[in-house]
C-alpha cells in the first residue's frame, strides 16, 4: 500500500492503539563488568557511562501532566460548515439535441428540481489555539476553507462564532477572531530555530472529533519538504497526529509553540509516528501580517531555479553542490532588470546563504516588495554581488522550480544525433518559430542525455557560456570541455517553451 501524505481534518472513527514501551535497565551496564574488564574499557569508562545514563535519566520527564495542565486551556476545537453538491442523487443522462428521449428526461429533471444537484451542508473538524486574550485564534487554511460558518470551542465547552481575519494557502495558515466577554488563555509563540532533533514535543489538538488530546514524542527532523508548498520547511515530529489535529498547536517543554500540526504521512490514514509541523518562526510571521492587514505580500524575483547537482556544481566551479541555479528569467521581472542572467547560480541573498534550491523562495518571499536586496552571484567562475529591487508576488511563484527533420547540418555527439532549427525541423517537432539552438533528432538508449531527462524534439539553445546554432558546435565544446580539468558539459535545454540546465560528466560518458 503506497504511504501518502494526509492533512485532512474531517473526522473518523478512532481505532483503538497500544504502545509498547521497552527500558533497559542500567544494570545491563554492570553484568559481567566485575568478573572482567576488557584492557580497551576502564573503570573511569564505565563510570563516565553510567553517569551519561543518569543525566539521560534525569533529563527525562518524569509527567507531562503540569505542562498539559498549562497549555490545554489556550487550545480550541474549530468547526466549520460548507456547502458541497449532494453527491447521492444520481447524475441523469445527456442526450443529443432531438433525441426523443431529450423531452421525456427534461420533464422528468424539472419535476425533481431541475438538473442541477442540490446543495448540502459538509462539516469539518479541526484543531487551533488562542495566540491573544482578546480572542485571535490560528488554525490551518485547510480546516476552514470555503467554510460559511465557523466555531470555535474552548477546553471549557464555551462556543464562539469566529470570524475569518485572513488566509494564507501557500503556507496553509489562517488567523481567526471572536469576542469573549473576558480575556482568553493563550500561549506564547516560541522559538522553533532552537527545536533540535531530539528535543521533547508535546501536540495538543482534537483527533478524530474526541476534543482535547495531548501526545507526546520529540523532533525527528527539520527542514522537511512534502511537496505541499513552494515555503516547505516542516518540522517532524513523533507525537501522534491524527485527522482532526490540524491547526493545533506543538510545544516546547516550556509551554512555547514550537509548530503548528497540519500534516502526517501515512499509509492507512492514522498517525504512525510521522507527522509534520509548520515552524513557528515561519508561522508568527505570516500571522502578524494576516492580523495587520489580513492578506500576505510577498516579493517576487522572476526566476525559474534548479538545484545544484554535483555535476552541475562542477561545470560552473563550484566546489560542492550549493545554492540555485537561474534557468530562465521572466523577462519583465527585476531579475531582468538587474541583469542576472540565465547560468548564474545564487549564493547567498541579503546576506543569507543560500544552501539548497528550495531556499531561495522563501528568502524572497520574505523579502518587502519595493526594498533593495543584495543577491551573491557565480558567474564564469567568479563571484558578483548585485542590486535588485523586489517585485511585488501578484499569483506565480517567486522562484520556480518546475522544471526526420531538416535538411540542414546534423551531428552525433553523446549517442545523440543533433540537427540545426531550419523551417522543417520546426515543423517536425512543432517548435517554435521564434526557437533558437540545435534540436535532438534521435537519442541512443545508452546515451547520456536519456539518463539527464532528455527527449528526442529538446532543443539545446546554449552550452557552458556560448549560445549555439550549429551541432558542430556542440561536438566543438564537447571535445574542448573533455580536455580540459573541469570535463563536465553544462547545457540549457529548452522544452516546450521551459529552460533547464542539465550537466553531463564526459569522463562518465
């Protein structure tokens, strides 16, 4: 059965769970440590080791029952209502105009309420937490969306018609706010750049529509990306996190929220001890800014980006895979106006390196449009800094990471047969008129190109720093970078109207 990533907060049944905890004594640290000491394992070893399992002993929690006791009252049970189309009333047939069952069937669908099935009202369940004691409540986008109705319910059983302040999809965030007749209880925001891998969670939420449930575990990864977003930057976490949990809080052990639950993987539906969790850090932001204003502005740079492999990373001289390279650039976008180019690879921005693909979006996103940010550059070889003044993200991405022909001259190259853009080139594979470069004819099964993703009707418009026309001059570059210390060939294939780069280690080939 394929795992797949859940984050849906509808409700259902609770299958009954059993864990089983298994301690080894310290006495196993002992056994046999009398009648023999091994010459490598010394006494003050052995003693330096149990005073390690004592600290680890120690630092274990003996309850969590004063933290829970601290922070349940400020989490809160959201329900929502929306209006679905009712999916039991059978869809009726369509007939072709003057088909003499057209008449029978349009009187049969008037008499039953038109053709059209009826609405109905879908309930949703889901988690959230009160972040100010005049009655601001988060919660995930997902729990509330397209609701008409919203409630939220206090630990006390207290209801509140909640109103909508603002959303955020692309983080899955949204900010609530009700009217108590006195001030609520509310948690403070922590600091999730100090959750370490290791450190002690608790989650608090409404599984399954129980209401209020605390798990326990700890931090079993930073940094996940799930594919649900452009900003992924999960924390993961151990503690069960079942359906109805969204939008509930995750703590430190000093009653701080650490991260905000909104996903699990799991193969049959149930928490199996991977669950995700919006860092708090990424979270309060976007919250200040929905209370202020209740929408999200973002910057925008105008690029299409690729990851740095390691072959990449040789091609372009860098010393290890790093930062993201530009692929293409909208060309009425401050990236165009800045004068980056296609080939350079971003390292750092505002001062902020620039590790991974991925982290160029969110340093971007965060960046105020209108502001001037420095942006780290490689191109041939050398580093540059340059000035852009951010655009304003309107509903693309900031920095996107989608990634018999001819009577002209031909060449084979890498078990690839090339051939020049001439009119029936174009034609054959439907390119272009405006497509410049040399396109892939036919490809060898052992080709290079074929384990780099390459198709036969992908056009290669430039190779290392020089833009190409001919296939010759493929075979020319070819030959030059296989002779020189850095043997790898950095091409821009474009497909289907999208640039990427590809790198190809000739020593390999």
């Amino acid at each position: 059965m394929t795992a797949t990533i859940s984050a849906n907060p509808v409700p259902s049944p609770a299958a009954p769970r059993s864990r089983l905890f298994v301690t080894v004594g310290r006495a196993a640290l002992f056994m046999g440590a009398l009648a023999f000491v091994p010459p490598a394992l010394s006494l003050a070893h052995i003693a330096e080791a149990q005073a390690d399992q004592l600290a680890l002993e120690q630092a274990r929690p003996a309850s969590f029952a004063d933290l829970a006791a601290k922070v349940t009252p400020a989490v809160v049970n959201i329900s929502s209502s929306r209006k679905v189309a009712d999916q039991d009333k059978p869809q009726l047939p369509q007939f072709p105009k003057g088909s003499p069952f057209e008449e029978f069937f349009k009187q049969f669908e008037e008499q039953q309420g038109g053709g059209q099935r009826p609405m109905r009202k879908a309930m949703s369940l889901g988690s959230g937490f009160v972040i100010d004691p005049s009655g601001y409540v988060v919660t995930n986008n997902h729990v509330i969306e397209e609701s008409t109705d919203i409630t939220v319910t206090l630990a006390d059983g207290t209801e509140y018609p909640a109103k909508l302040i603002g959303t955020d999809p692309k983080t899955d965030l949204a900010l609530l706010k009700v009217e108590p007749k006195a001030p609520l209880p509310f948690v403070p925001w922590g600091d999730s750049d100090k959750a370490r891998v290791g450190d002690w969670v608790m989650a608090v939420g409404n599984p399954f529509g129980l209401g209020g449930s605390v798990t326990t575990g700890i931090v079993s990864a930073r940094s996940r990306d799930i594919h649900e977003g452009p900003f992924d930057d999960f924390l993961q976490i151990d503690a069960a996190i079942n359906q109805g949990n969204s939008g509930g809080p995750t703590f430190d052990m000093n009653g701080h929220v650490v991260g905000i639950n909104t996903a699990i993987f799991s193969p049959s539906g149930g928490s199996v001890g991977i669950g995700f969790a919006i860092p708090s850090n990424l979270a309060k932001t976007v919250v200040a800014e929905l209370r202020e204003k209740g929408s999200i502005e973002r910057g925008w740079l105008g690029v299409e980006i690729q990851q740095v492999t390691p072959d990449l990373a040789k091609g372009v001289g860098l010393d290890e895979p790093k930062g993201a390279i530009i692929a293409n650039i909208d060309p009425d976008s401050p990236a165009a106006k800045a004068d980056l180019q296609p080939g350079d690879v971003v390292l750092a921005f505002n001062g902020t390196k620039v590790m991974e693909m991925r982290d160029l979006p969110r340093l971007v996103a965060s960046a105020d449009p209108g502001s001037t940010a420095t942006i780290d550059i490689l191109r041939d070889g050398r580093e540059k800094e340059i000035s852009v003044e951010i655009g304003k993200l309107k509903s693309e991405a900031v920095a996107s990471n989608d990634n018999q022909p001819g009577d002209g001259s031909e060449s084979a190259i890498l078990g690839a047969r090339l051939a020049a853009l001439t009119p029936q080139a174009r034609e054959a594979f439907g390119l272009d008129a405006d497509a410049k470069g040399v396109v892939i004819v036919d490809l060898a099964e052992d080709s290079p190109l074929v384990d780099q993703g390459l198709k036969v009707g992908d056009v290669i418009e430039r190779v290392g720093n020089s833009d190409v026309t001919d296939p010759a001059e493929i075979t020319r570059l070819a030959e030059a970078a296989r002779k020189s210390d850095r043997p790898v060939l950095v091409l821009l294939v474009n497909r289907d109207g999208r640039d990427q780069f590809v790198a190809v280690n000739l020593k390999q080939a």
